[in-house]
C-alpha cells in the first residue's frame, strides 16, 4: 500500500512571495523477504509513479536481518529502472541470439554486522511516469532445504522515494523569448516546452546574457535538456560559458510529451539574467491515402475475415488526409499498423495492406508500435524483418531498419553502426541482397510509443545521401510476447505479478541458462537426464522385497500400502524430471499427492504394525491414521509435521504397547536378542540414515542419486522392521490345517453314507423281485 504525505514547503518565504512553489511527497511500499537469486521470479519487484514536474528524486532504501545464529553476513543487489522492470543478469549467463539488452543501473547494500541498513540514491531531473525497483539476495547455492528441517535467515527490503514537484513550471512557447533571472537565492531555473508529433528538430537558444547587469559573451550557465532515466539518460548538458552562443540542437526530440528544461547558474554569487527561447521544426508526413481506404482492403491473415469496423481491434489512426502547402516539409512516409490484444503481455501488430511494405530511397518509412497502455512493458518484443531480393532493384543498396522509443529515428548514417539520436537510444538493422532477414527481441520494452524507421541507402555514399530510384519490399513481423520462445524446451513461461503489476519471466531446467534459457553451458546431456529419471524411478523397485515379506507374513493392508507407495513414487519421479526423459501417465499434482501420501501412510502402517496391536484396533488406527494423513497432505505436502507428526504418534503407540508386554511377561520385549541386532538396529540405522540424506545432503546437483539413495534405505528398513507373522500366521495356518481336516471327515462320511445308502437300495430291489417272483408262481399254481 502506497503511503502519500503531501507537505507543502514554501522555499522562499515572504521575501519570495512569487517564487517557485515545491511539493514534497513520500511514497511507501509494503517491506518484502528477499530470496537467494536463480532466476528472475527470486527479485522483488517494487512499482512507483513519479508524478510530472518532479525536479529531485530521493530513494531511501531500508534492509534488515534477522537476529539469530543462521544470519550471516550478505549483501543485497538493487536495481533502477525507469518505464519498464530492469533486465537483469546477476548469473552473468549468456543471451539468446538477437536478443539485445542494455544494462541496467544497480548499487549494492551491504549487511554485516549491523541489523540494519539505510542508503539513499539522489536523482534530479528524473523522467515522469513508473520507476521499477529490484532487489535480491546472492546465488543461491541450490540446497533442498526440507521445510522446517532448518530455520531461514529473514532478510527484509524496504525501498522509499521521496519526491519533490514544482506546481508552478513556466512554459516555453516555440519561437517566444522568456526572460529568466538567476541569483543566489534562485540559482536554478526550471522550465517545460511541448513537443508535438513529427517534431525533427528542437532548438534551445540562450541569448542577452548579463552578469549583474553587466552583459557577457559567454553565459556562465548550465543548460540541461531532459530528464534522468536509469539506465539511460536522457539528459543534455550543454556549458554555455565555453562558448559564445549558446545555441543546441536535438534531433527527434520525444513526441507528444512535455520536455524539461533547467538553467543553472555556474557561480551562486552571481545575479544572471538572460533570454531563453526555442525553435521546432515540423515535418508533415507523405500522404499514405485514406485509412478507411486501406482498412477495407485489409484481410486478417489468420481466419481470412474481413473487418470493415475500425473499432473491432480497439484502434483508431487518423486518416492523413493534409496537403503540403508550398512551405512545407515532407520527408517520411507514415505506414499505419494495427494493434491486437491476444492476452496478457501479448500483443500482436499488423501491417495495413501487409505484410509487406513498400520501401522507397527518396524518404523513410515510419512504423507507430503502441507500446504505451502501461500494461505491455513485462513482455518482449519480437521484430522480424523480411527482404524480398528479387523487389530490390539496386543491389548495392542496404535497407536500414532502426526501432526506437518516443520518436523515430531520421537521420541514419550508412556508416553507422547505431542509431539514435540526442535523447533516446535505438535498435540498428541492415539488409541487403546477401542478408535478406534479420531479427530483433528486446525483452522489457519501456512504456511508450515506439517507431520503426525504414529506409534504402546506398554503401558508396559517404553521406546520408540516398540511392536515386530504389525501391524494395520488407516483410514486417511485429509482436509482444510474455517470453521469447516460450522459453525453449528446458524452460517455463510464467506470469508474475507484485502490487497488481503483470510480468513474464522463464525459469530454466535441466541445467540450461539464461534469459530465454537458451545458455546451454551447464546444460544436461540427454543420457544424464534419462540415467537421473531411470535412478528415480527404478530406485522404488526396492519396496518389491517388503511387499514380498509383508504377503509371506500375512501382512496383506501394509503390502497394499507399500505397493500403492511403490506404484505412485515412481511415476511420479518419472514425470518430475526437468528435462525431456519425463513420463507422465496422469497429472502431476496427483501423482505428486498420491507419492507424499503413500510415503507417510508407509510410515505409519509399519510402525503400527510393529506393535503388534490387536486386529481390530490396529486396523481402525490404520483407517484413522490415512484420513487424518490425507487431510493434513492436502493443507501442505511438504510440511515437516506431515511426517514427524505420524511417526511419533505411532512410535508413542509402539512404545507403550511394548513396555505393556514387557511389564505383563516381567521380560524385555522383543524378547531374543536376535531380534534386536539382526532386525531392529539394523532397520532403525538405515531408517536414520536416509533421514539424514534428505534431511542435509539433497541439492540439486546431486538429487538424482542422494533421493535415489533414499528410496534405497527406506525400502530396506522396512524390510528389516516388519516383524514376524506371529499369532496372526499361526493363527492362519491352525486355521488351515482345521480345515483340511474337517473336509476329510466330511469326506469320509459322505462316502460311508454313499455306500450304506446303495446296499439298502440293492437289498429292497431283490426283496421286491422275490416277492413278484413268488406271487407269479402262485397265479401259475392256482390256474
């Protein structure tokens, strides 16, 4: 949150009653925790309005630390920049090709030991509109810290800026004197002048200069033209006392903005009075044609659809329908560009009649990119420009492309190999008949207008002079996207956003580097990712040796569990991989929920069980404990007490159900010795043992085998802690051994039965033929 104090302070008192008025205003953010730098995301990004006419800029950056053991001695990195977020490269990494980057201003505030720190940075003349503020700690050393495990060092930042505005600036009228007096209680003066669009030429013409009303040759004076930006300034200094006109003269001065001027005097006894008055030059474009005219010959490129309706794409150019009167000068060519918002930090730009625009030698040819919403400077721009060779009618002729901020660049040089002009600075490309395309990406563009200027020279000229009747046709790509590339294979583009502010940055993997991870100095081979993914993954193939001893015990709902465990770790170590070895046979967050769980749930079945608890309790506690363990996995997965909570819980439930036994048998419990060296210590050292690896030891350099490691001794301490089947098995296999004979009983009674049953059956059929046979015999004997 912004704190605003607004304190007026009246510098010249009654004496000065009608004297400059200054503004004191003080602007605030909330501290912030800084965070050991590996990629951009690690800064803290601080956002704040300069407001207009702000003659003095004063940051007050506060940084503390904590009190404890773990705070050691640090420095911290601050970095300025005015209308876009600094481009910073702390890992001195490499930038990807064609990607071009000035370097940002930054100061170091060091933290020994004193608890806390103070540095100001004064600033006079600072340019109006956002200034972004970066801060962050040294490289981080890439140690896995297991939270809770250890205890962080807090080291807070703080920036302020104090401010103070002039509310009564004088304006300067073109081609109007202004008479101004410097004294030892004035000794600085500060004035502003309008610059209107299709300016080329501003002149500041000092003159009738006197030193206590003596008049003088050489005005002792100072006259600054600009204001500061970090880290460029723009800024024009000129001495007036080494010199006997004081006359300067800025090409392509900012469009549509108001310029500051100050004087000030090179000697505070000295009561200076002069004339100050200032000349534009105006060049009026050539008349490109109706808008509506090229708008409805227009065709988007990406569905085929014609717009007839300027306001679809939220744009509106003037049409340029002016003549050139006698007086007149024309000496660019304005092609209109339409600007579509695609999403966040994403724009795209189209070419009227495009994309490919005609390029003559007789005058330059101006792009407008509007880059000016305030919300476009967290991306980077990518231009892309396209020479078609057989439209090129002079082979010796070079087309000069130069992108700039606040106005466009007219005078390019052949021989230059940059361009720009007094108060900005812009982007130089060439092409000719052997380099028929070129490329440009400025990642964090400041907050304006921005122009491409085209134009065809001639290398045989020795001067800006052009190439008679030469024309071509320059394909023109133009687009703000969040990251270039997306950031590659092994990077990620993510959004970030601090006080409402939107910007992009990539976040680079599998050892690769840089801005748009495109520094493959550390960068891992393929056959190191797939032997770290295959370490991973393979490694929980150890949990088959429990799952085994567990079904051999009769131990079936723990085996369910370590085979859950198994199953999920592993495919989950597949698709959490940074490089390109990576398997994902479901979504990350579940297969990254369902390994946590199994693993903590593991830990919690096997130390029930090796309590030996009766059936049912130990069951309901099994339930009981795998809900409680889910809920907590879904607050936070990677908590301290999600394990340690479960484990000693269990371990109080282990102990105590021990120490009953021991007190009931009046025996130590486990009773053997055996039991106790060849089993338990062996588990328990083994359990302490990966505690300690990924506790301490996982970076990640050494991840790949130090977590391999792990999965190693845990399986193998459960193989050693599972106790043995006892009155369970027994219990079982009594069981089974009843029940075999009891069916051979069975068996043998149904069979005796069986053959009982068909005796009686035979001894009645030949009862019943004696008795037919002997009533047959005395039917016979009766006839």
């Amino acid at each position: 949150m912004v704190l605003l104090l607004t304190l007026l302070l009246l510098q010249c008192g009654l004496a000065r009653a009608a004297g400059p008025t200054y503004i004191s205003e003080y602007y605030s953010q909330t501290p912030q925790k800084l965070s050991l730098y590996s990629w951009y995301g690690n800064a803290r990004l601080f956002v704040f309005q300069v407001p207009e006419n702000t003659v003095l800029l004063k940051w007050i950056l506060q940084a503390s630390k904590g009190k404890g053991p773990e705070c050691q001695n640090t420095n911290i990195t601050v970095y300025f920049r005015a209308g876009a977020p600094p481009v910073i490269n702390p890992l001195q990494t490499k930038f990807g090709i064609d990607t071009v980057v000035l370097p940002s201003f930054n100061l170091t505030i060091p933290l020994t030991s004193a608890v806390q720190s103070s540095t100001t940075l004064n600033i006079s003349n600072p340019v109006s509109g956002d200034w972004f503020v970066a801060a962050h700690l040294p490289k981080d050393d890439g140690k896995i810290e297991v939270k809770g495990f250890s205890t962080k060092c807090s080291y807070i930042f703080q920036p302020q800026m104090l401010v103070q505005r002039l509310i009564n600036v004088p304006v300067l009228e073109p081609s109007t004197s202004l008479a101004l007096m410097l004294s030892s209680v004035d000794q600085v003066s500060h004035l502003k002048i309008f610059i209107p669009e299709h300016t080329v030429e501003l002149t500041i013409h000092l003159k009738n200069c006197a030193v206590d009303t003596r008049p003088v040759e050489s005005c002792p004076v100072f006259l600054l033209i600009g204001s500061n930006a970090l880290p460029n300034s723009h800024l024009k200094i000129v001495n007036c006392s080494e010199s006997l006109v004081c006359r300067e003269t800025l090409d392509s001065p900012p469009w549509m903005k108001w310029m500051q001027l100050t004087v000030e005097s090179s000697n505070p006894n000295w009561t200076i009075t002069f004339e100050i008055e200032a000349y534009l030059t105006v060049c009026e474009p050539v008349n490109a044609g109706s808008f509506l005219t090229l708008f409805n010959n227009y065709t988007l490129s990406s569905n085929g659809t014609v717009i007839k309706n300027p306001d679809m794409l939220g744009v509106y150019v003037k049409p340029n329908n002016t003549e050139l009167n006698s007086g007149g000068i024309s000496c660019f060519r304005n092609q209109p560009v339409l600007r579509e918002d695609v999403d966040v930090v994403s724009v795209r730009f189209f070419v009227l009649n495009g994309p490919d625009t005609p390029l003559t030698s007789e005058y330059p040819i101006i792009l407008l990119l509007n880059l000016n919403t305030g919300r476009d400077n967290g991306g980077t721009i990518m231009l892309n420009l396209q020479l078609n060779k057989t439209s090129l009618s002079n082979e010796n002729a070079t087309v000069f492309a130069c992108l700039s901020a606040g106005s466009p660049v007219m005078s390019l040089d052949v021989n230059s190999l940059s361009c720009g002009e007094a108060l900005s600075w812009g982007y130089l490309l060439k092409m000719n008949s052997s380099v028929l395309s070129r490329s440009l990406q400025v990642p964090y563009p400041e907050t304006d207008h921005w122009y491409l200027t085209l134009q065809i020279l001639c290398s045989s000229h020795k001067s800006n002079q052009t190439c008679g009747k030469v024309s071509a046709l320059v394909t023109v790509s133009a687009i703000l996207n969040p990251c270039v590339g997306d950031c590659g294979v092994y990077g990620e583009c993510r959004l970030l956003q601090t006080h409402g502010y939107l910007y992009a940055a990539c976040v680079c993997k599998a050892g690769w580097n840089g801005w748009s991870c495109t520094d493959d100095t550390n960068a891992q081979s393929y056959s190191r990712q797939l032997l770290a993914t295959l370490l991973l993954s393979l490694s929980n193939l150890m949990f088959i040796p429990p799952i085994v001893v567990a079904v051999h015990r009769y131990y079936f709902v723990e085996a369910s569990v370590y085979f859950f465990t198994m199953f999920f770790s592993t495919f989950y170590h597949a698709c959490d991989q940074p490089g390109i070895a990576v398997m994902c046979i479901m979504e990350y967050d579940t297969l990254q929920y369902c390994d946590f769980l199994g693993s903590v749930v593991s830990v919690w079945v096997t130390i029930l069980c090796m309590a030996r608890l009766r059936s049912l309790l130990k069951y309901v506690l099994f339930i009981l404990g795998s809900l409680l363990i889910a809920m907590s996995m879904q607050l936070d997965r990677r908590g301290l007490w999600n394990l340690l909570g479960p484990c000693l819980v269990a371990l109080c439930i282990m102990i105590t159900a021990w120490v009953f036994r021991g007190v009931k048998r009046r025996h130590c419990y486990p009773p053997t010795w055996k039991r106790w060296v060849f089993f338990l210590l062996p588990g328990i050292g083994a359990a302490l043992i990966a505690i300690a690896v990924y506790g301490f030891l996982e970076t990640k350099e050494n991840y790949y085998y130090t977590h391999s490691i792990w999965h190693i001794l845990v399986a193998g301490s459960v193989v050693f802690l599972l106790p043995p089947g006892g009155l369970i098995a027994k219990t079982i296999e009594k069981s089974t051994s009843n029940q075999a004979i009891f069916t051979a009983a069975i068996a043998r009674n149904y069979l005796h039965n069986c053959l009982n049953s068909i005796s009686r059956h035979l001894v009645h059929t030949v009862s019943i033929r004696a008795m037919w046979k002997k009533r047959a015999l005395g039917l016979i004997h009766g006839q």
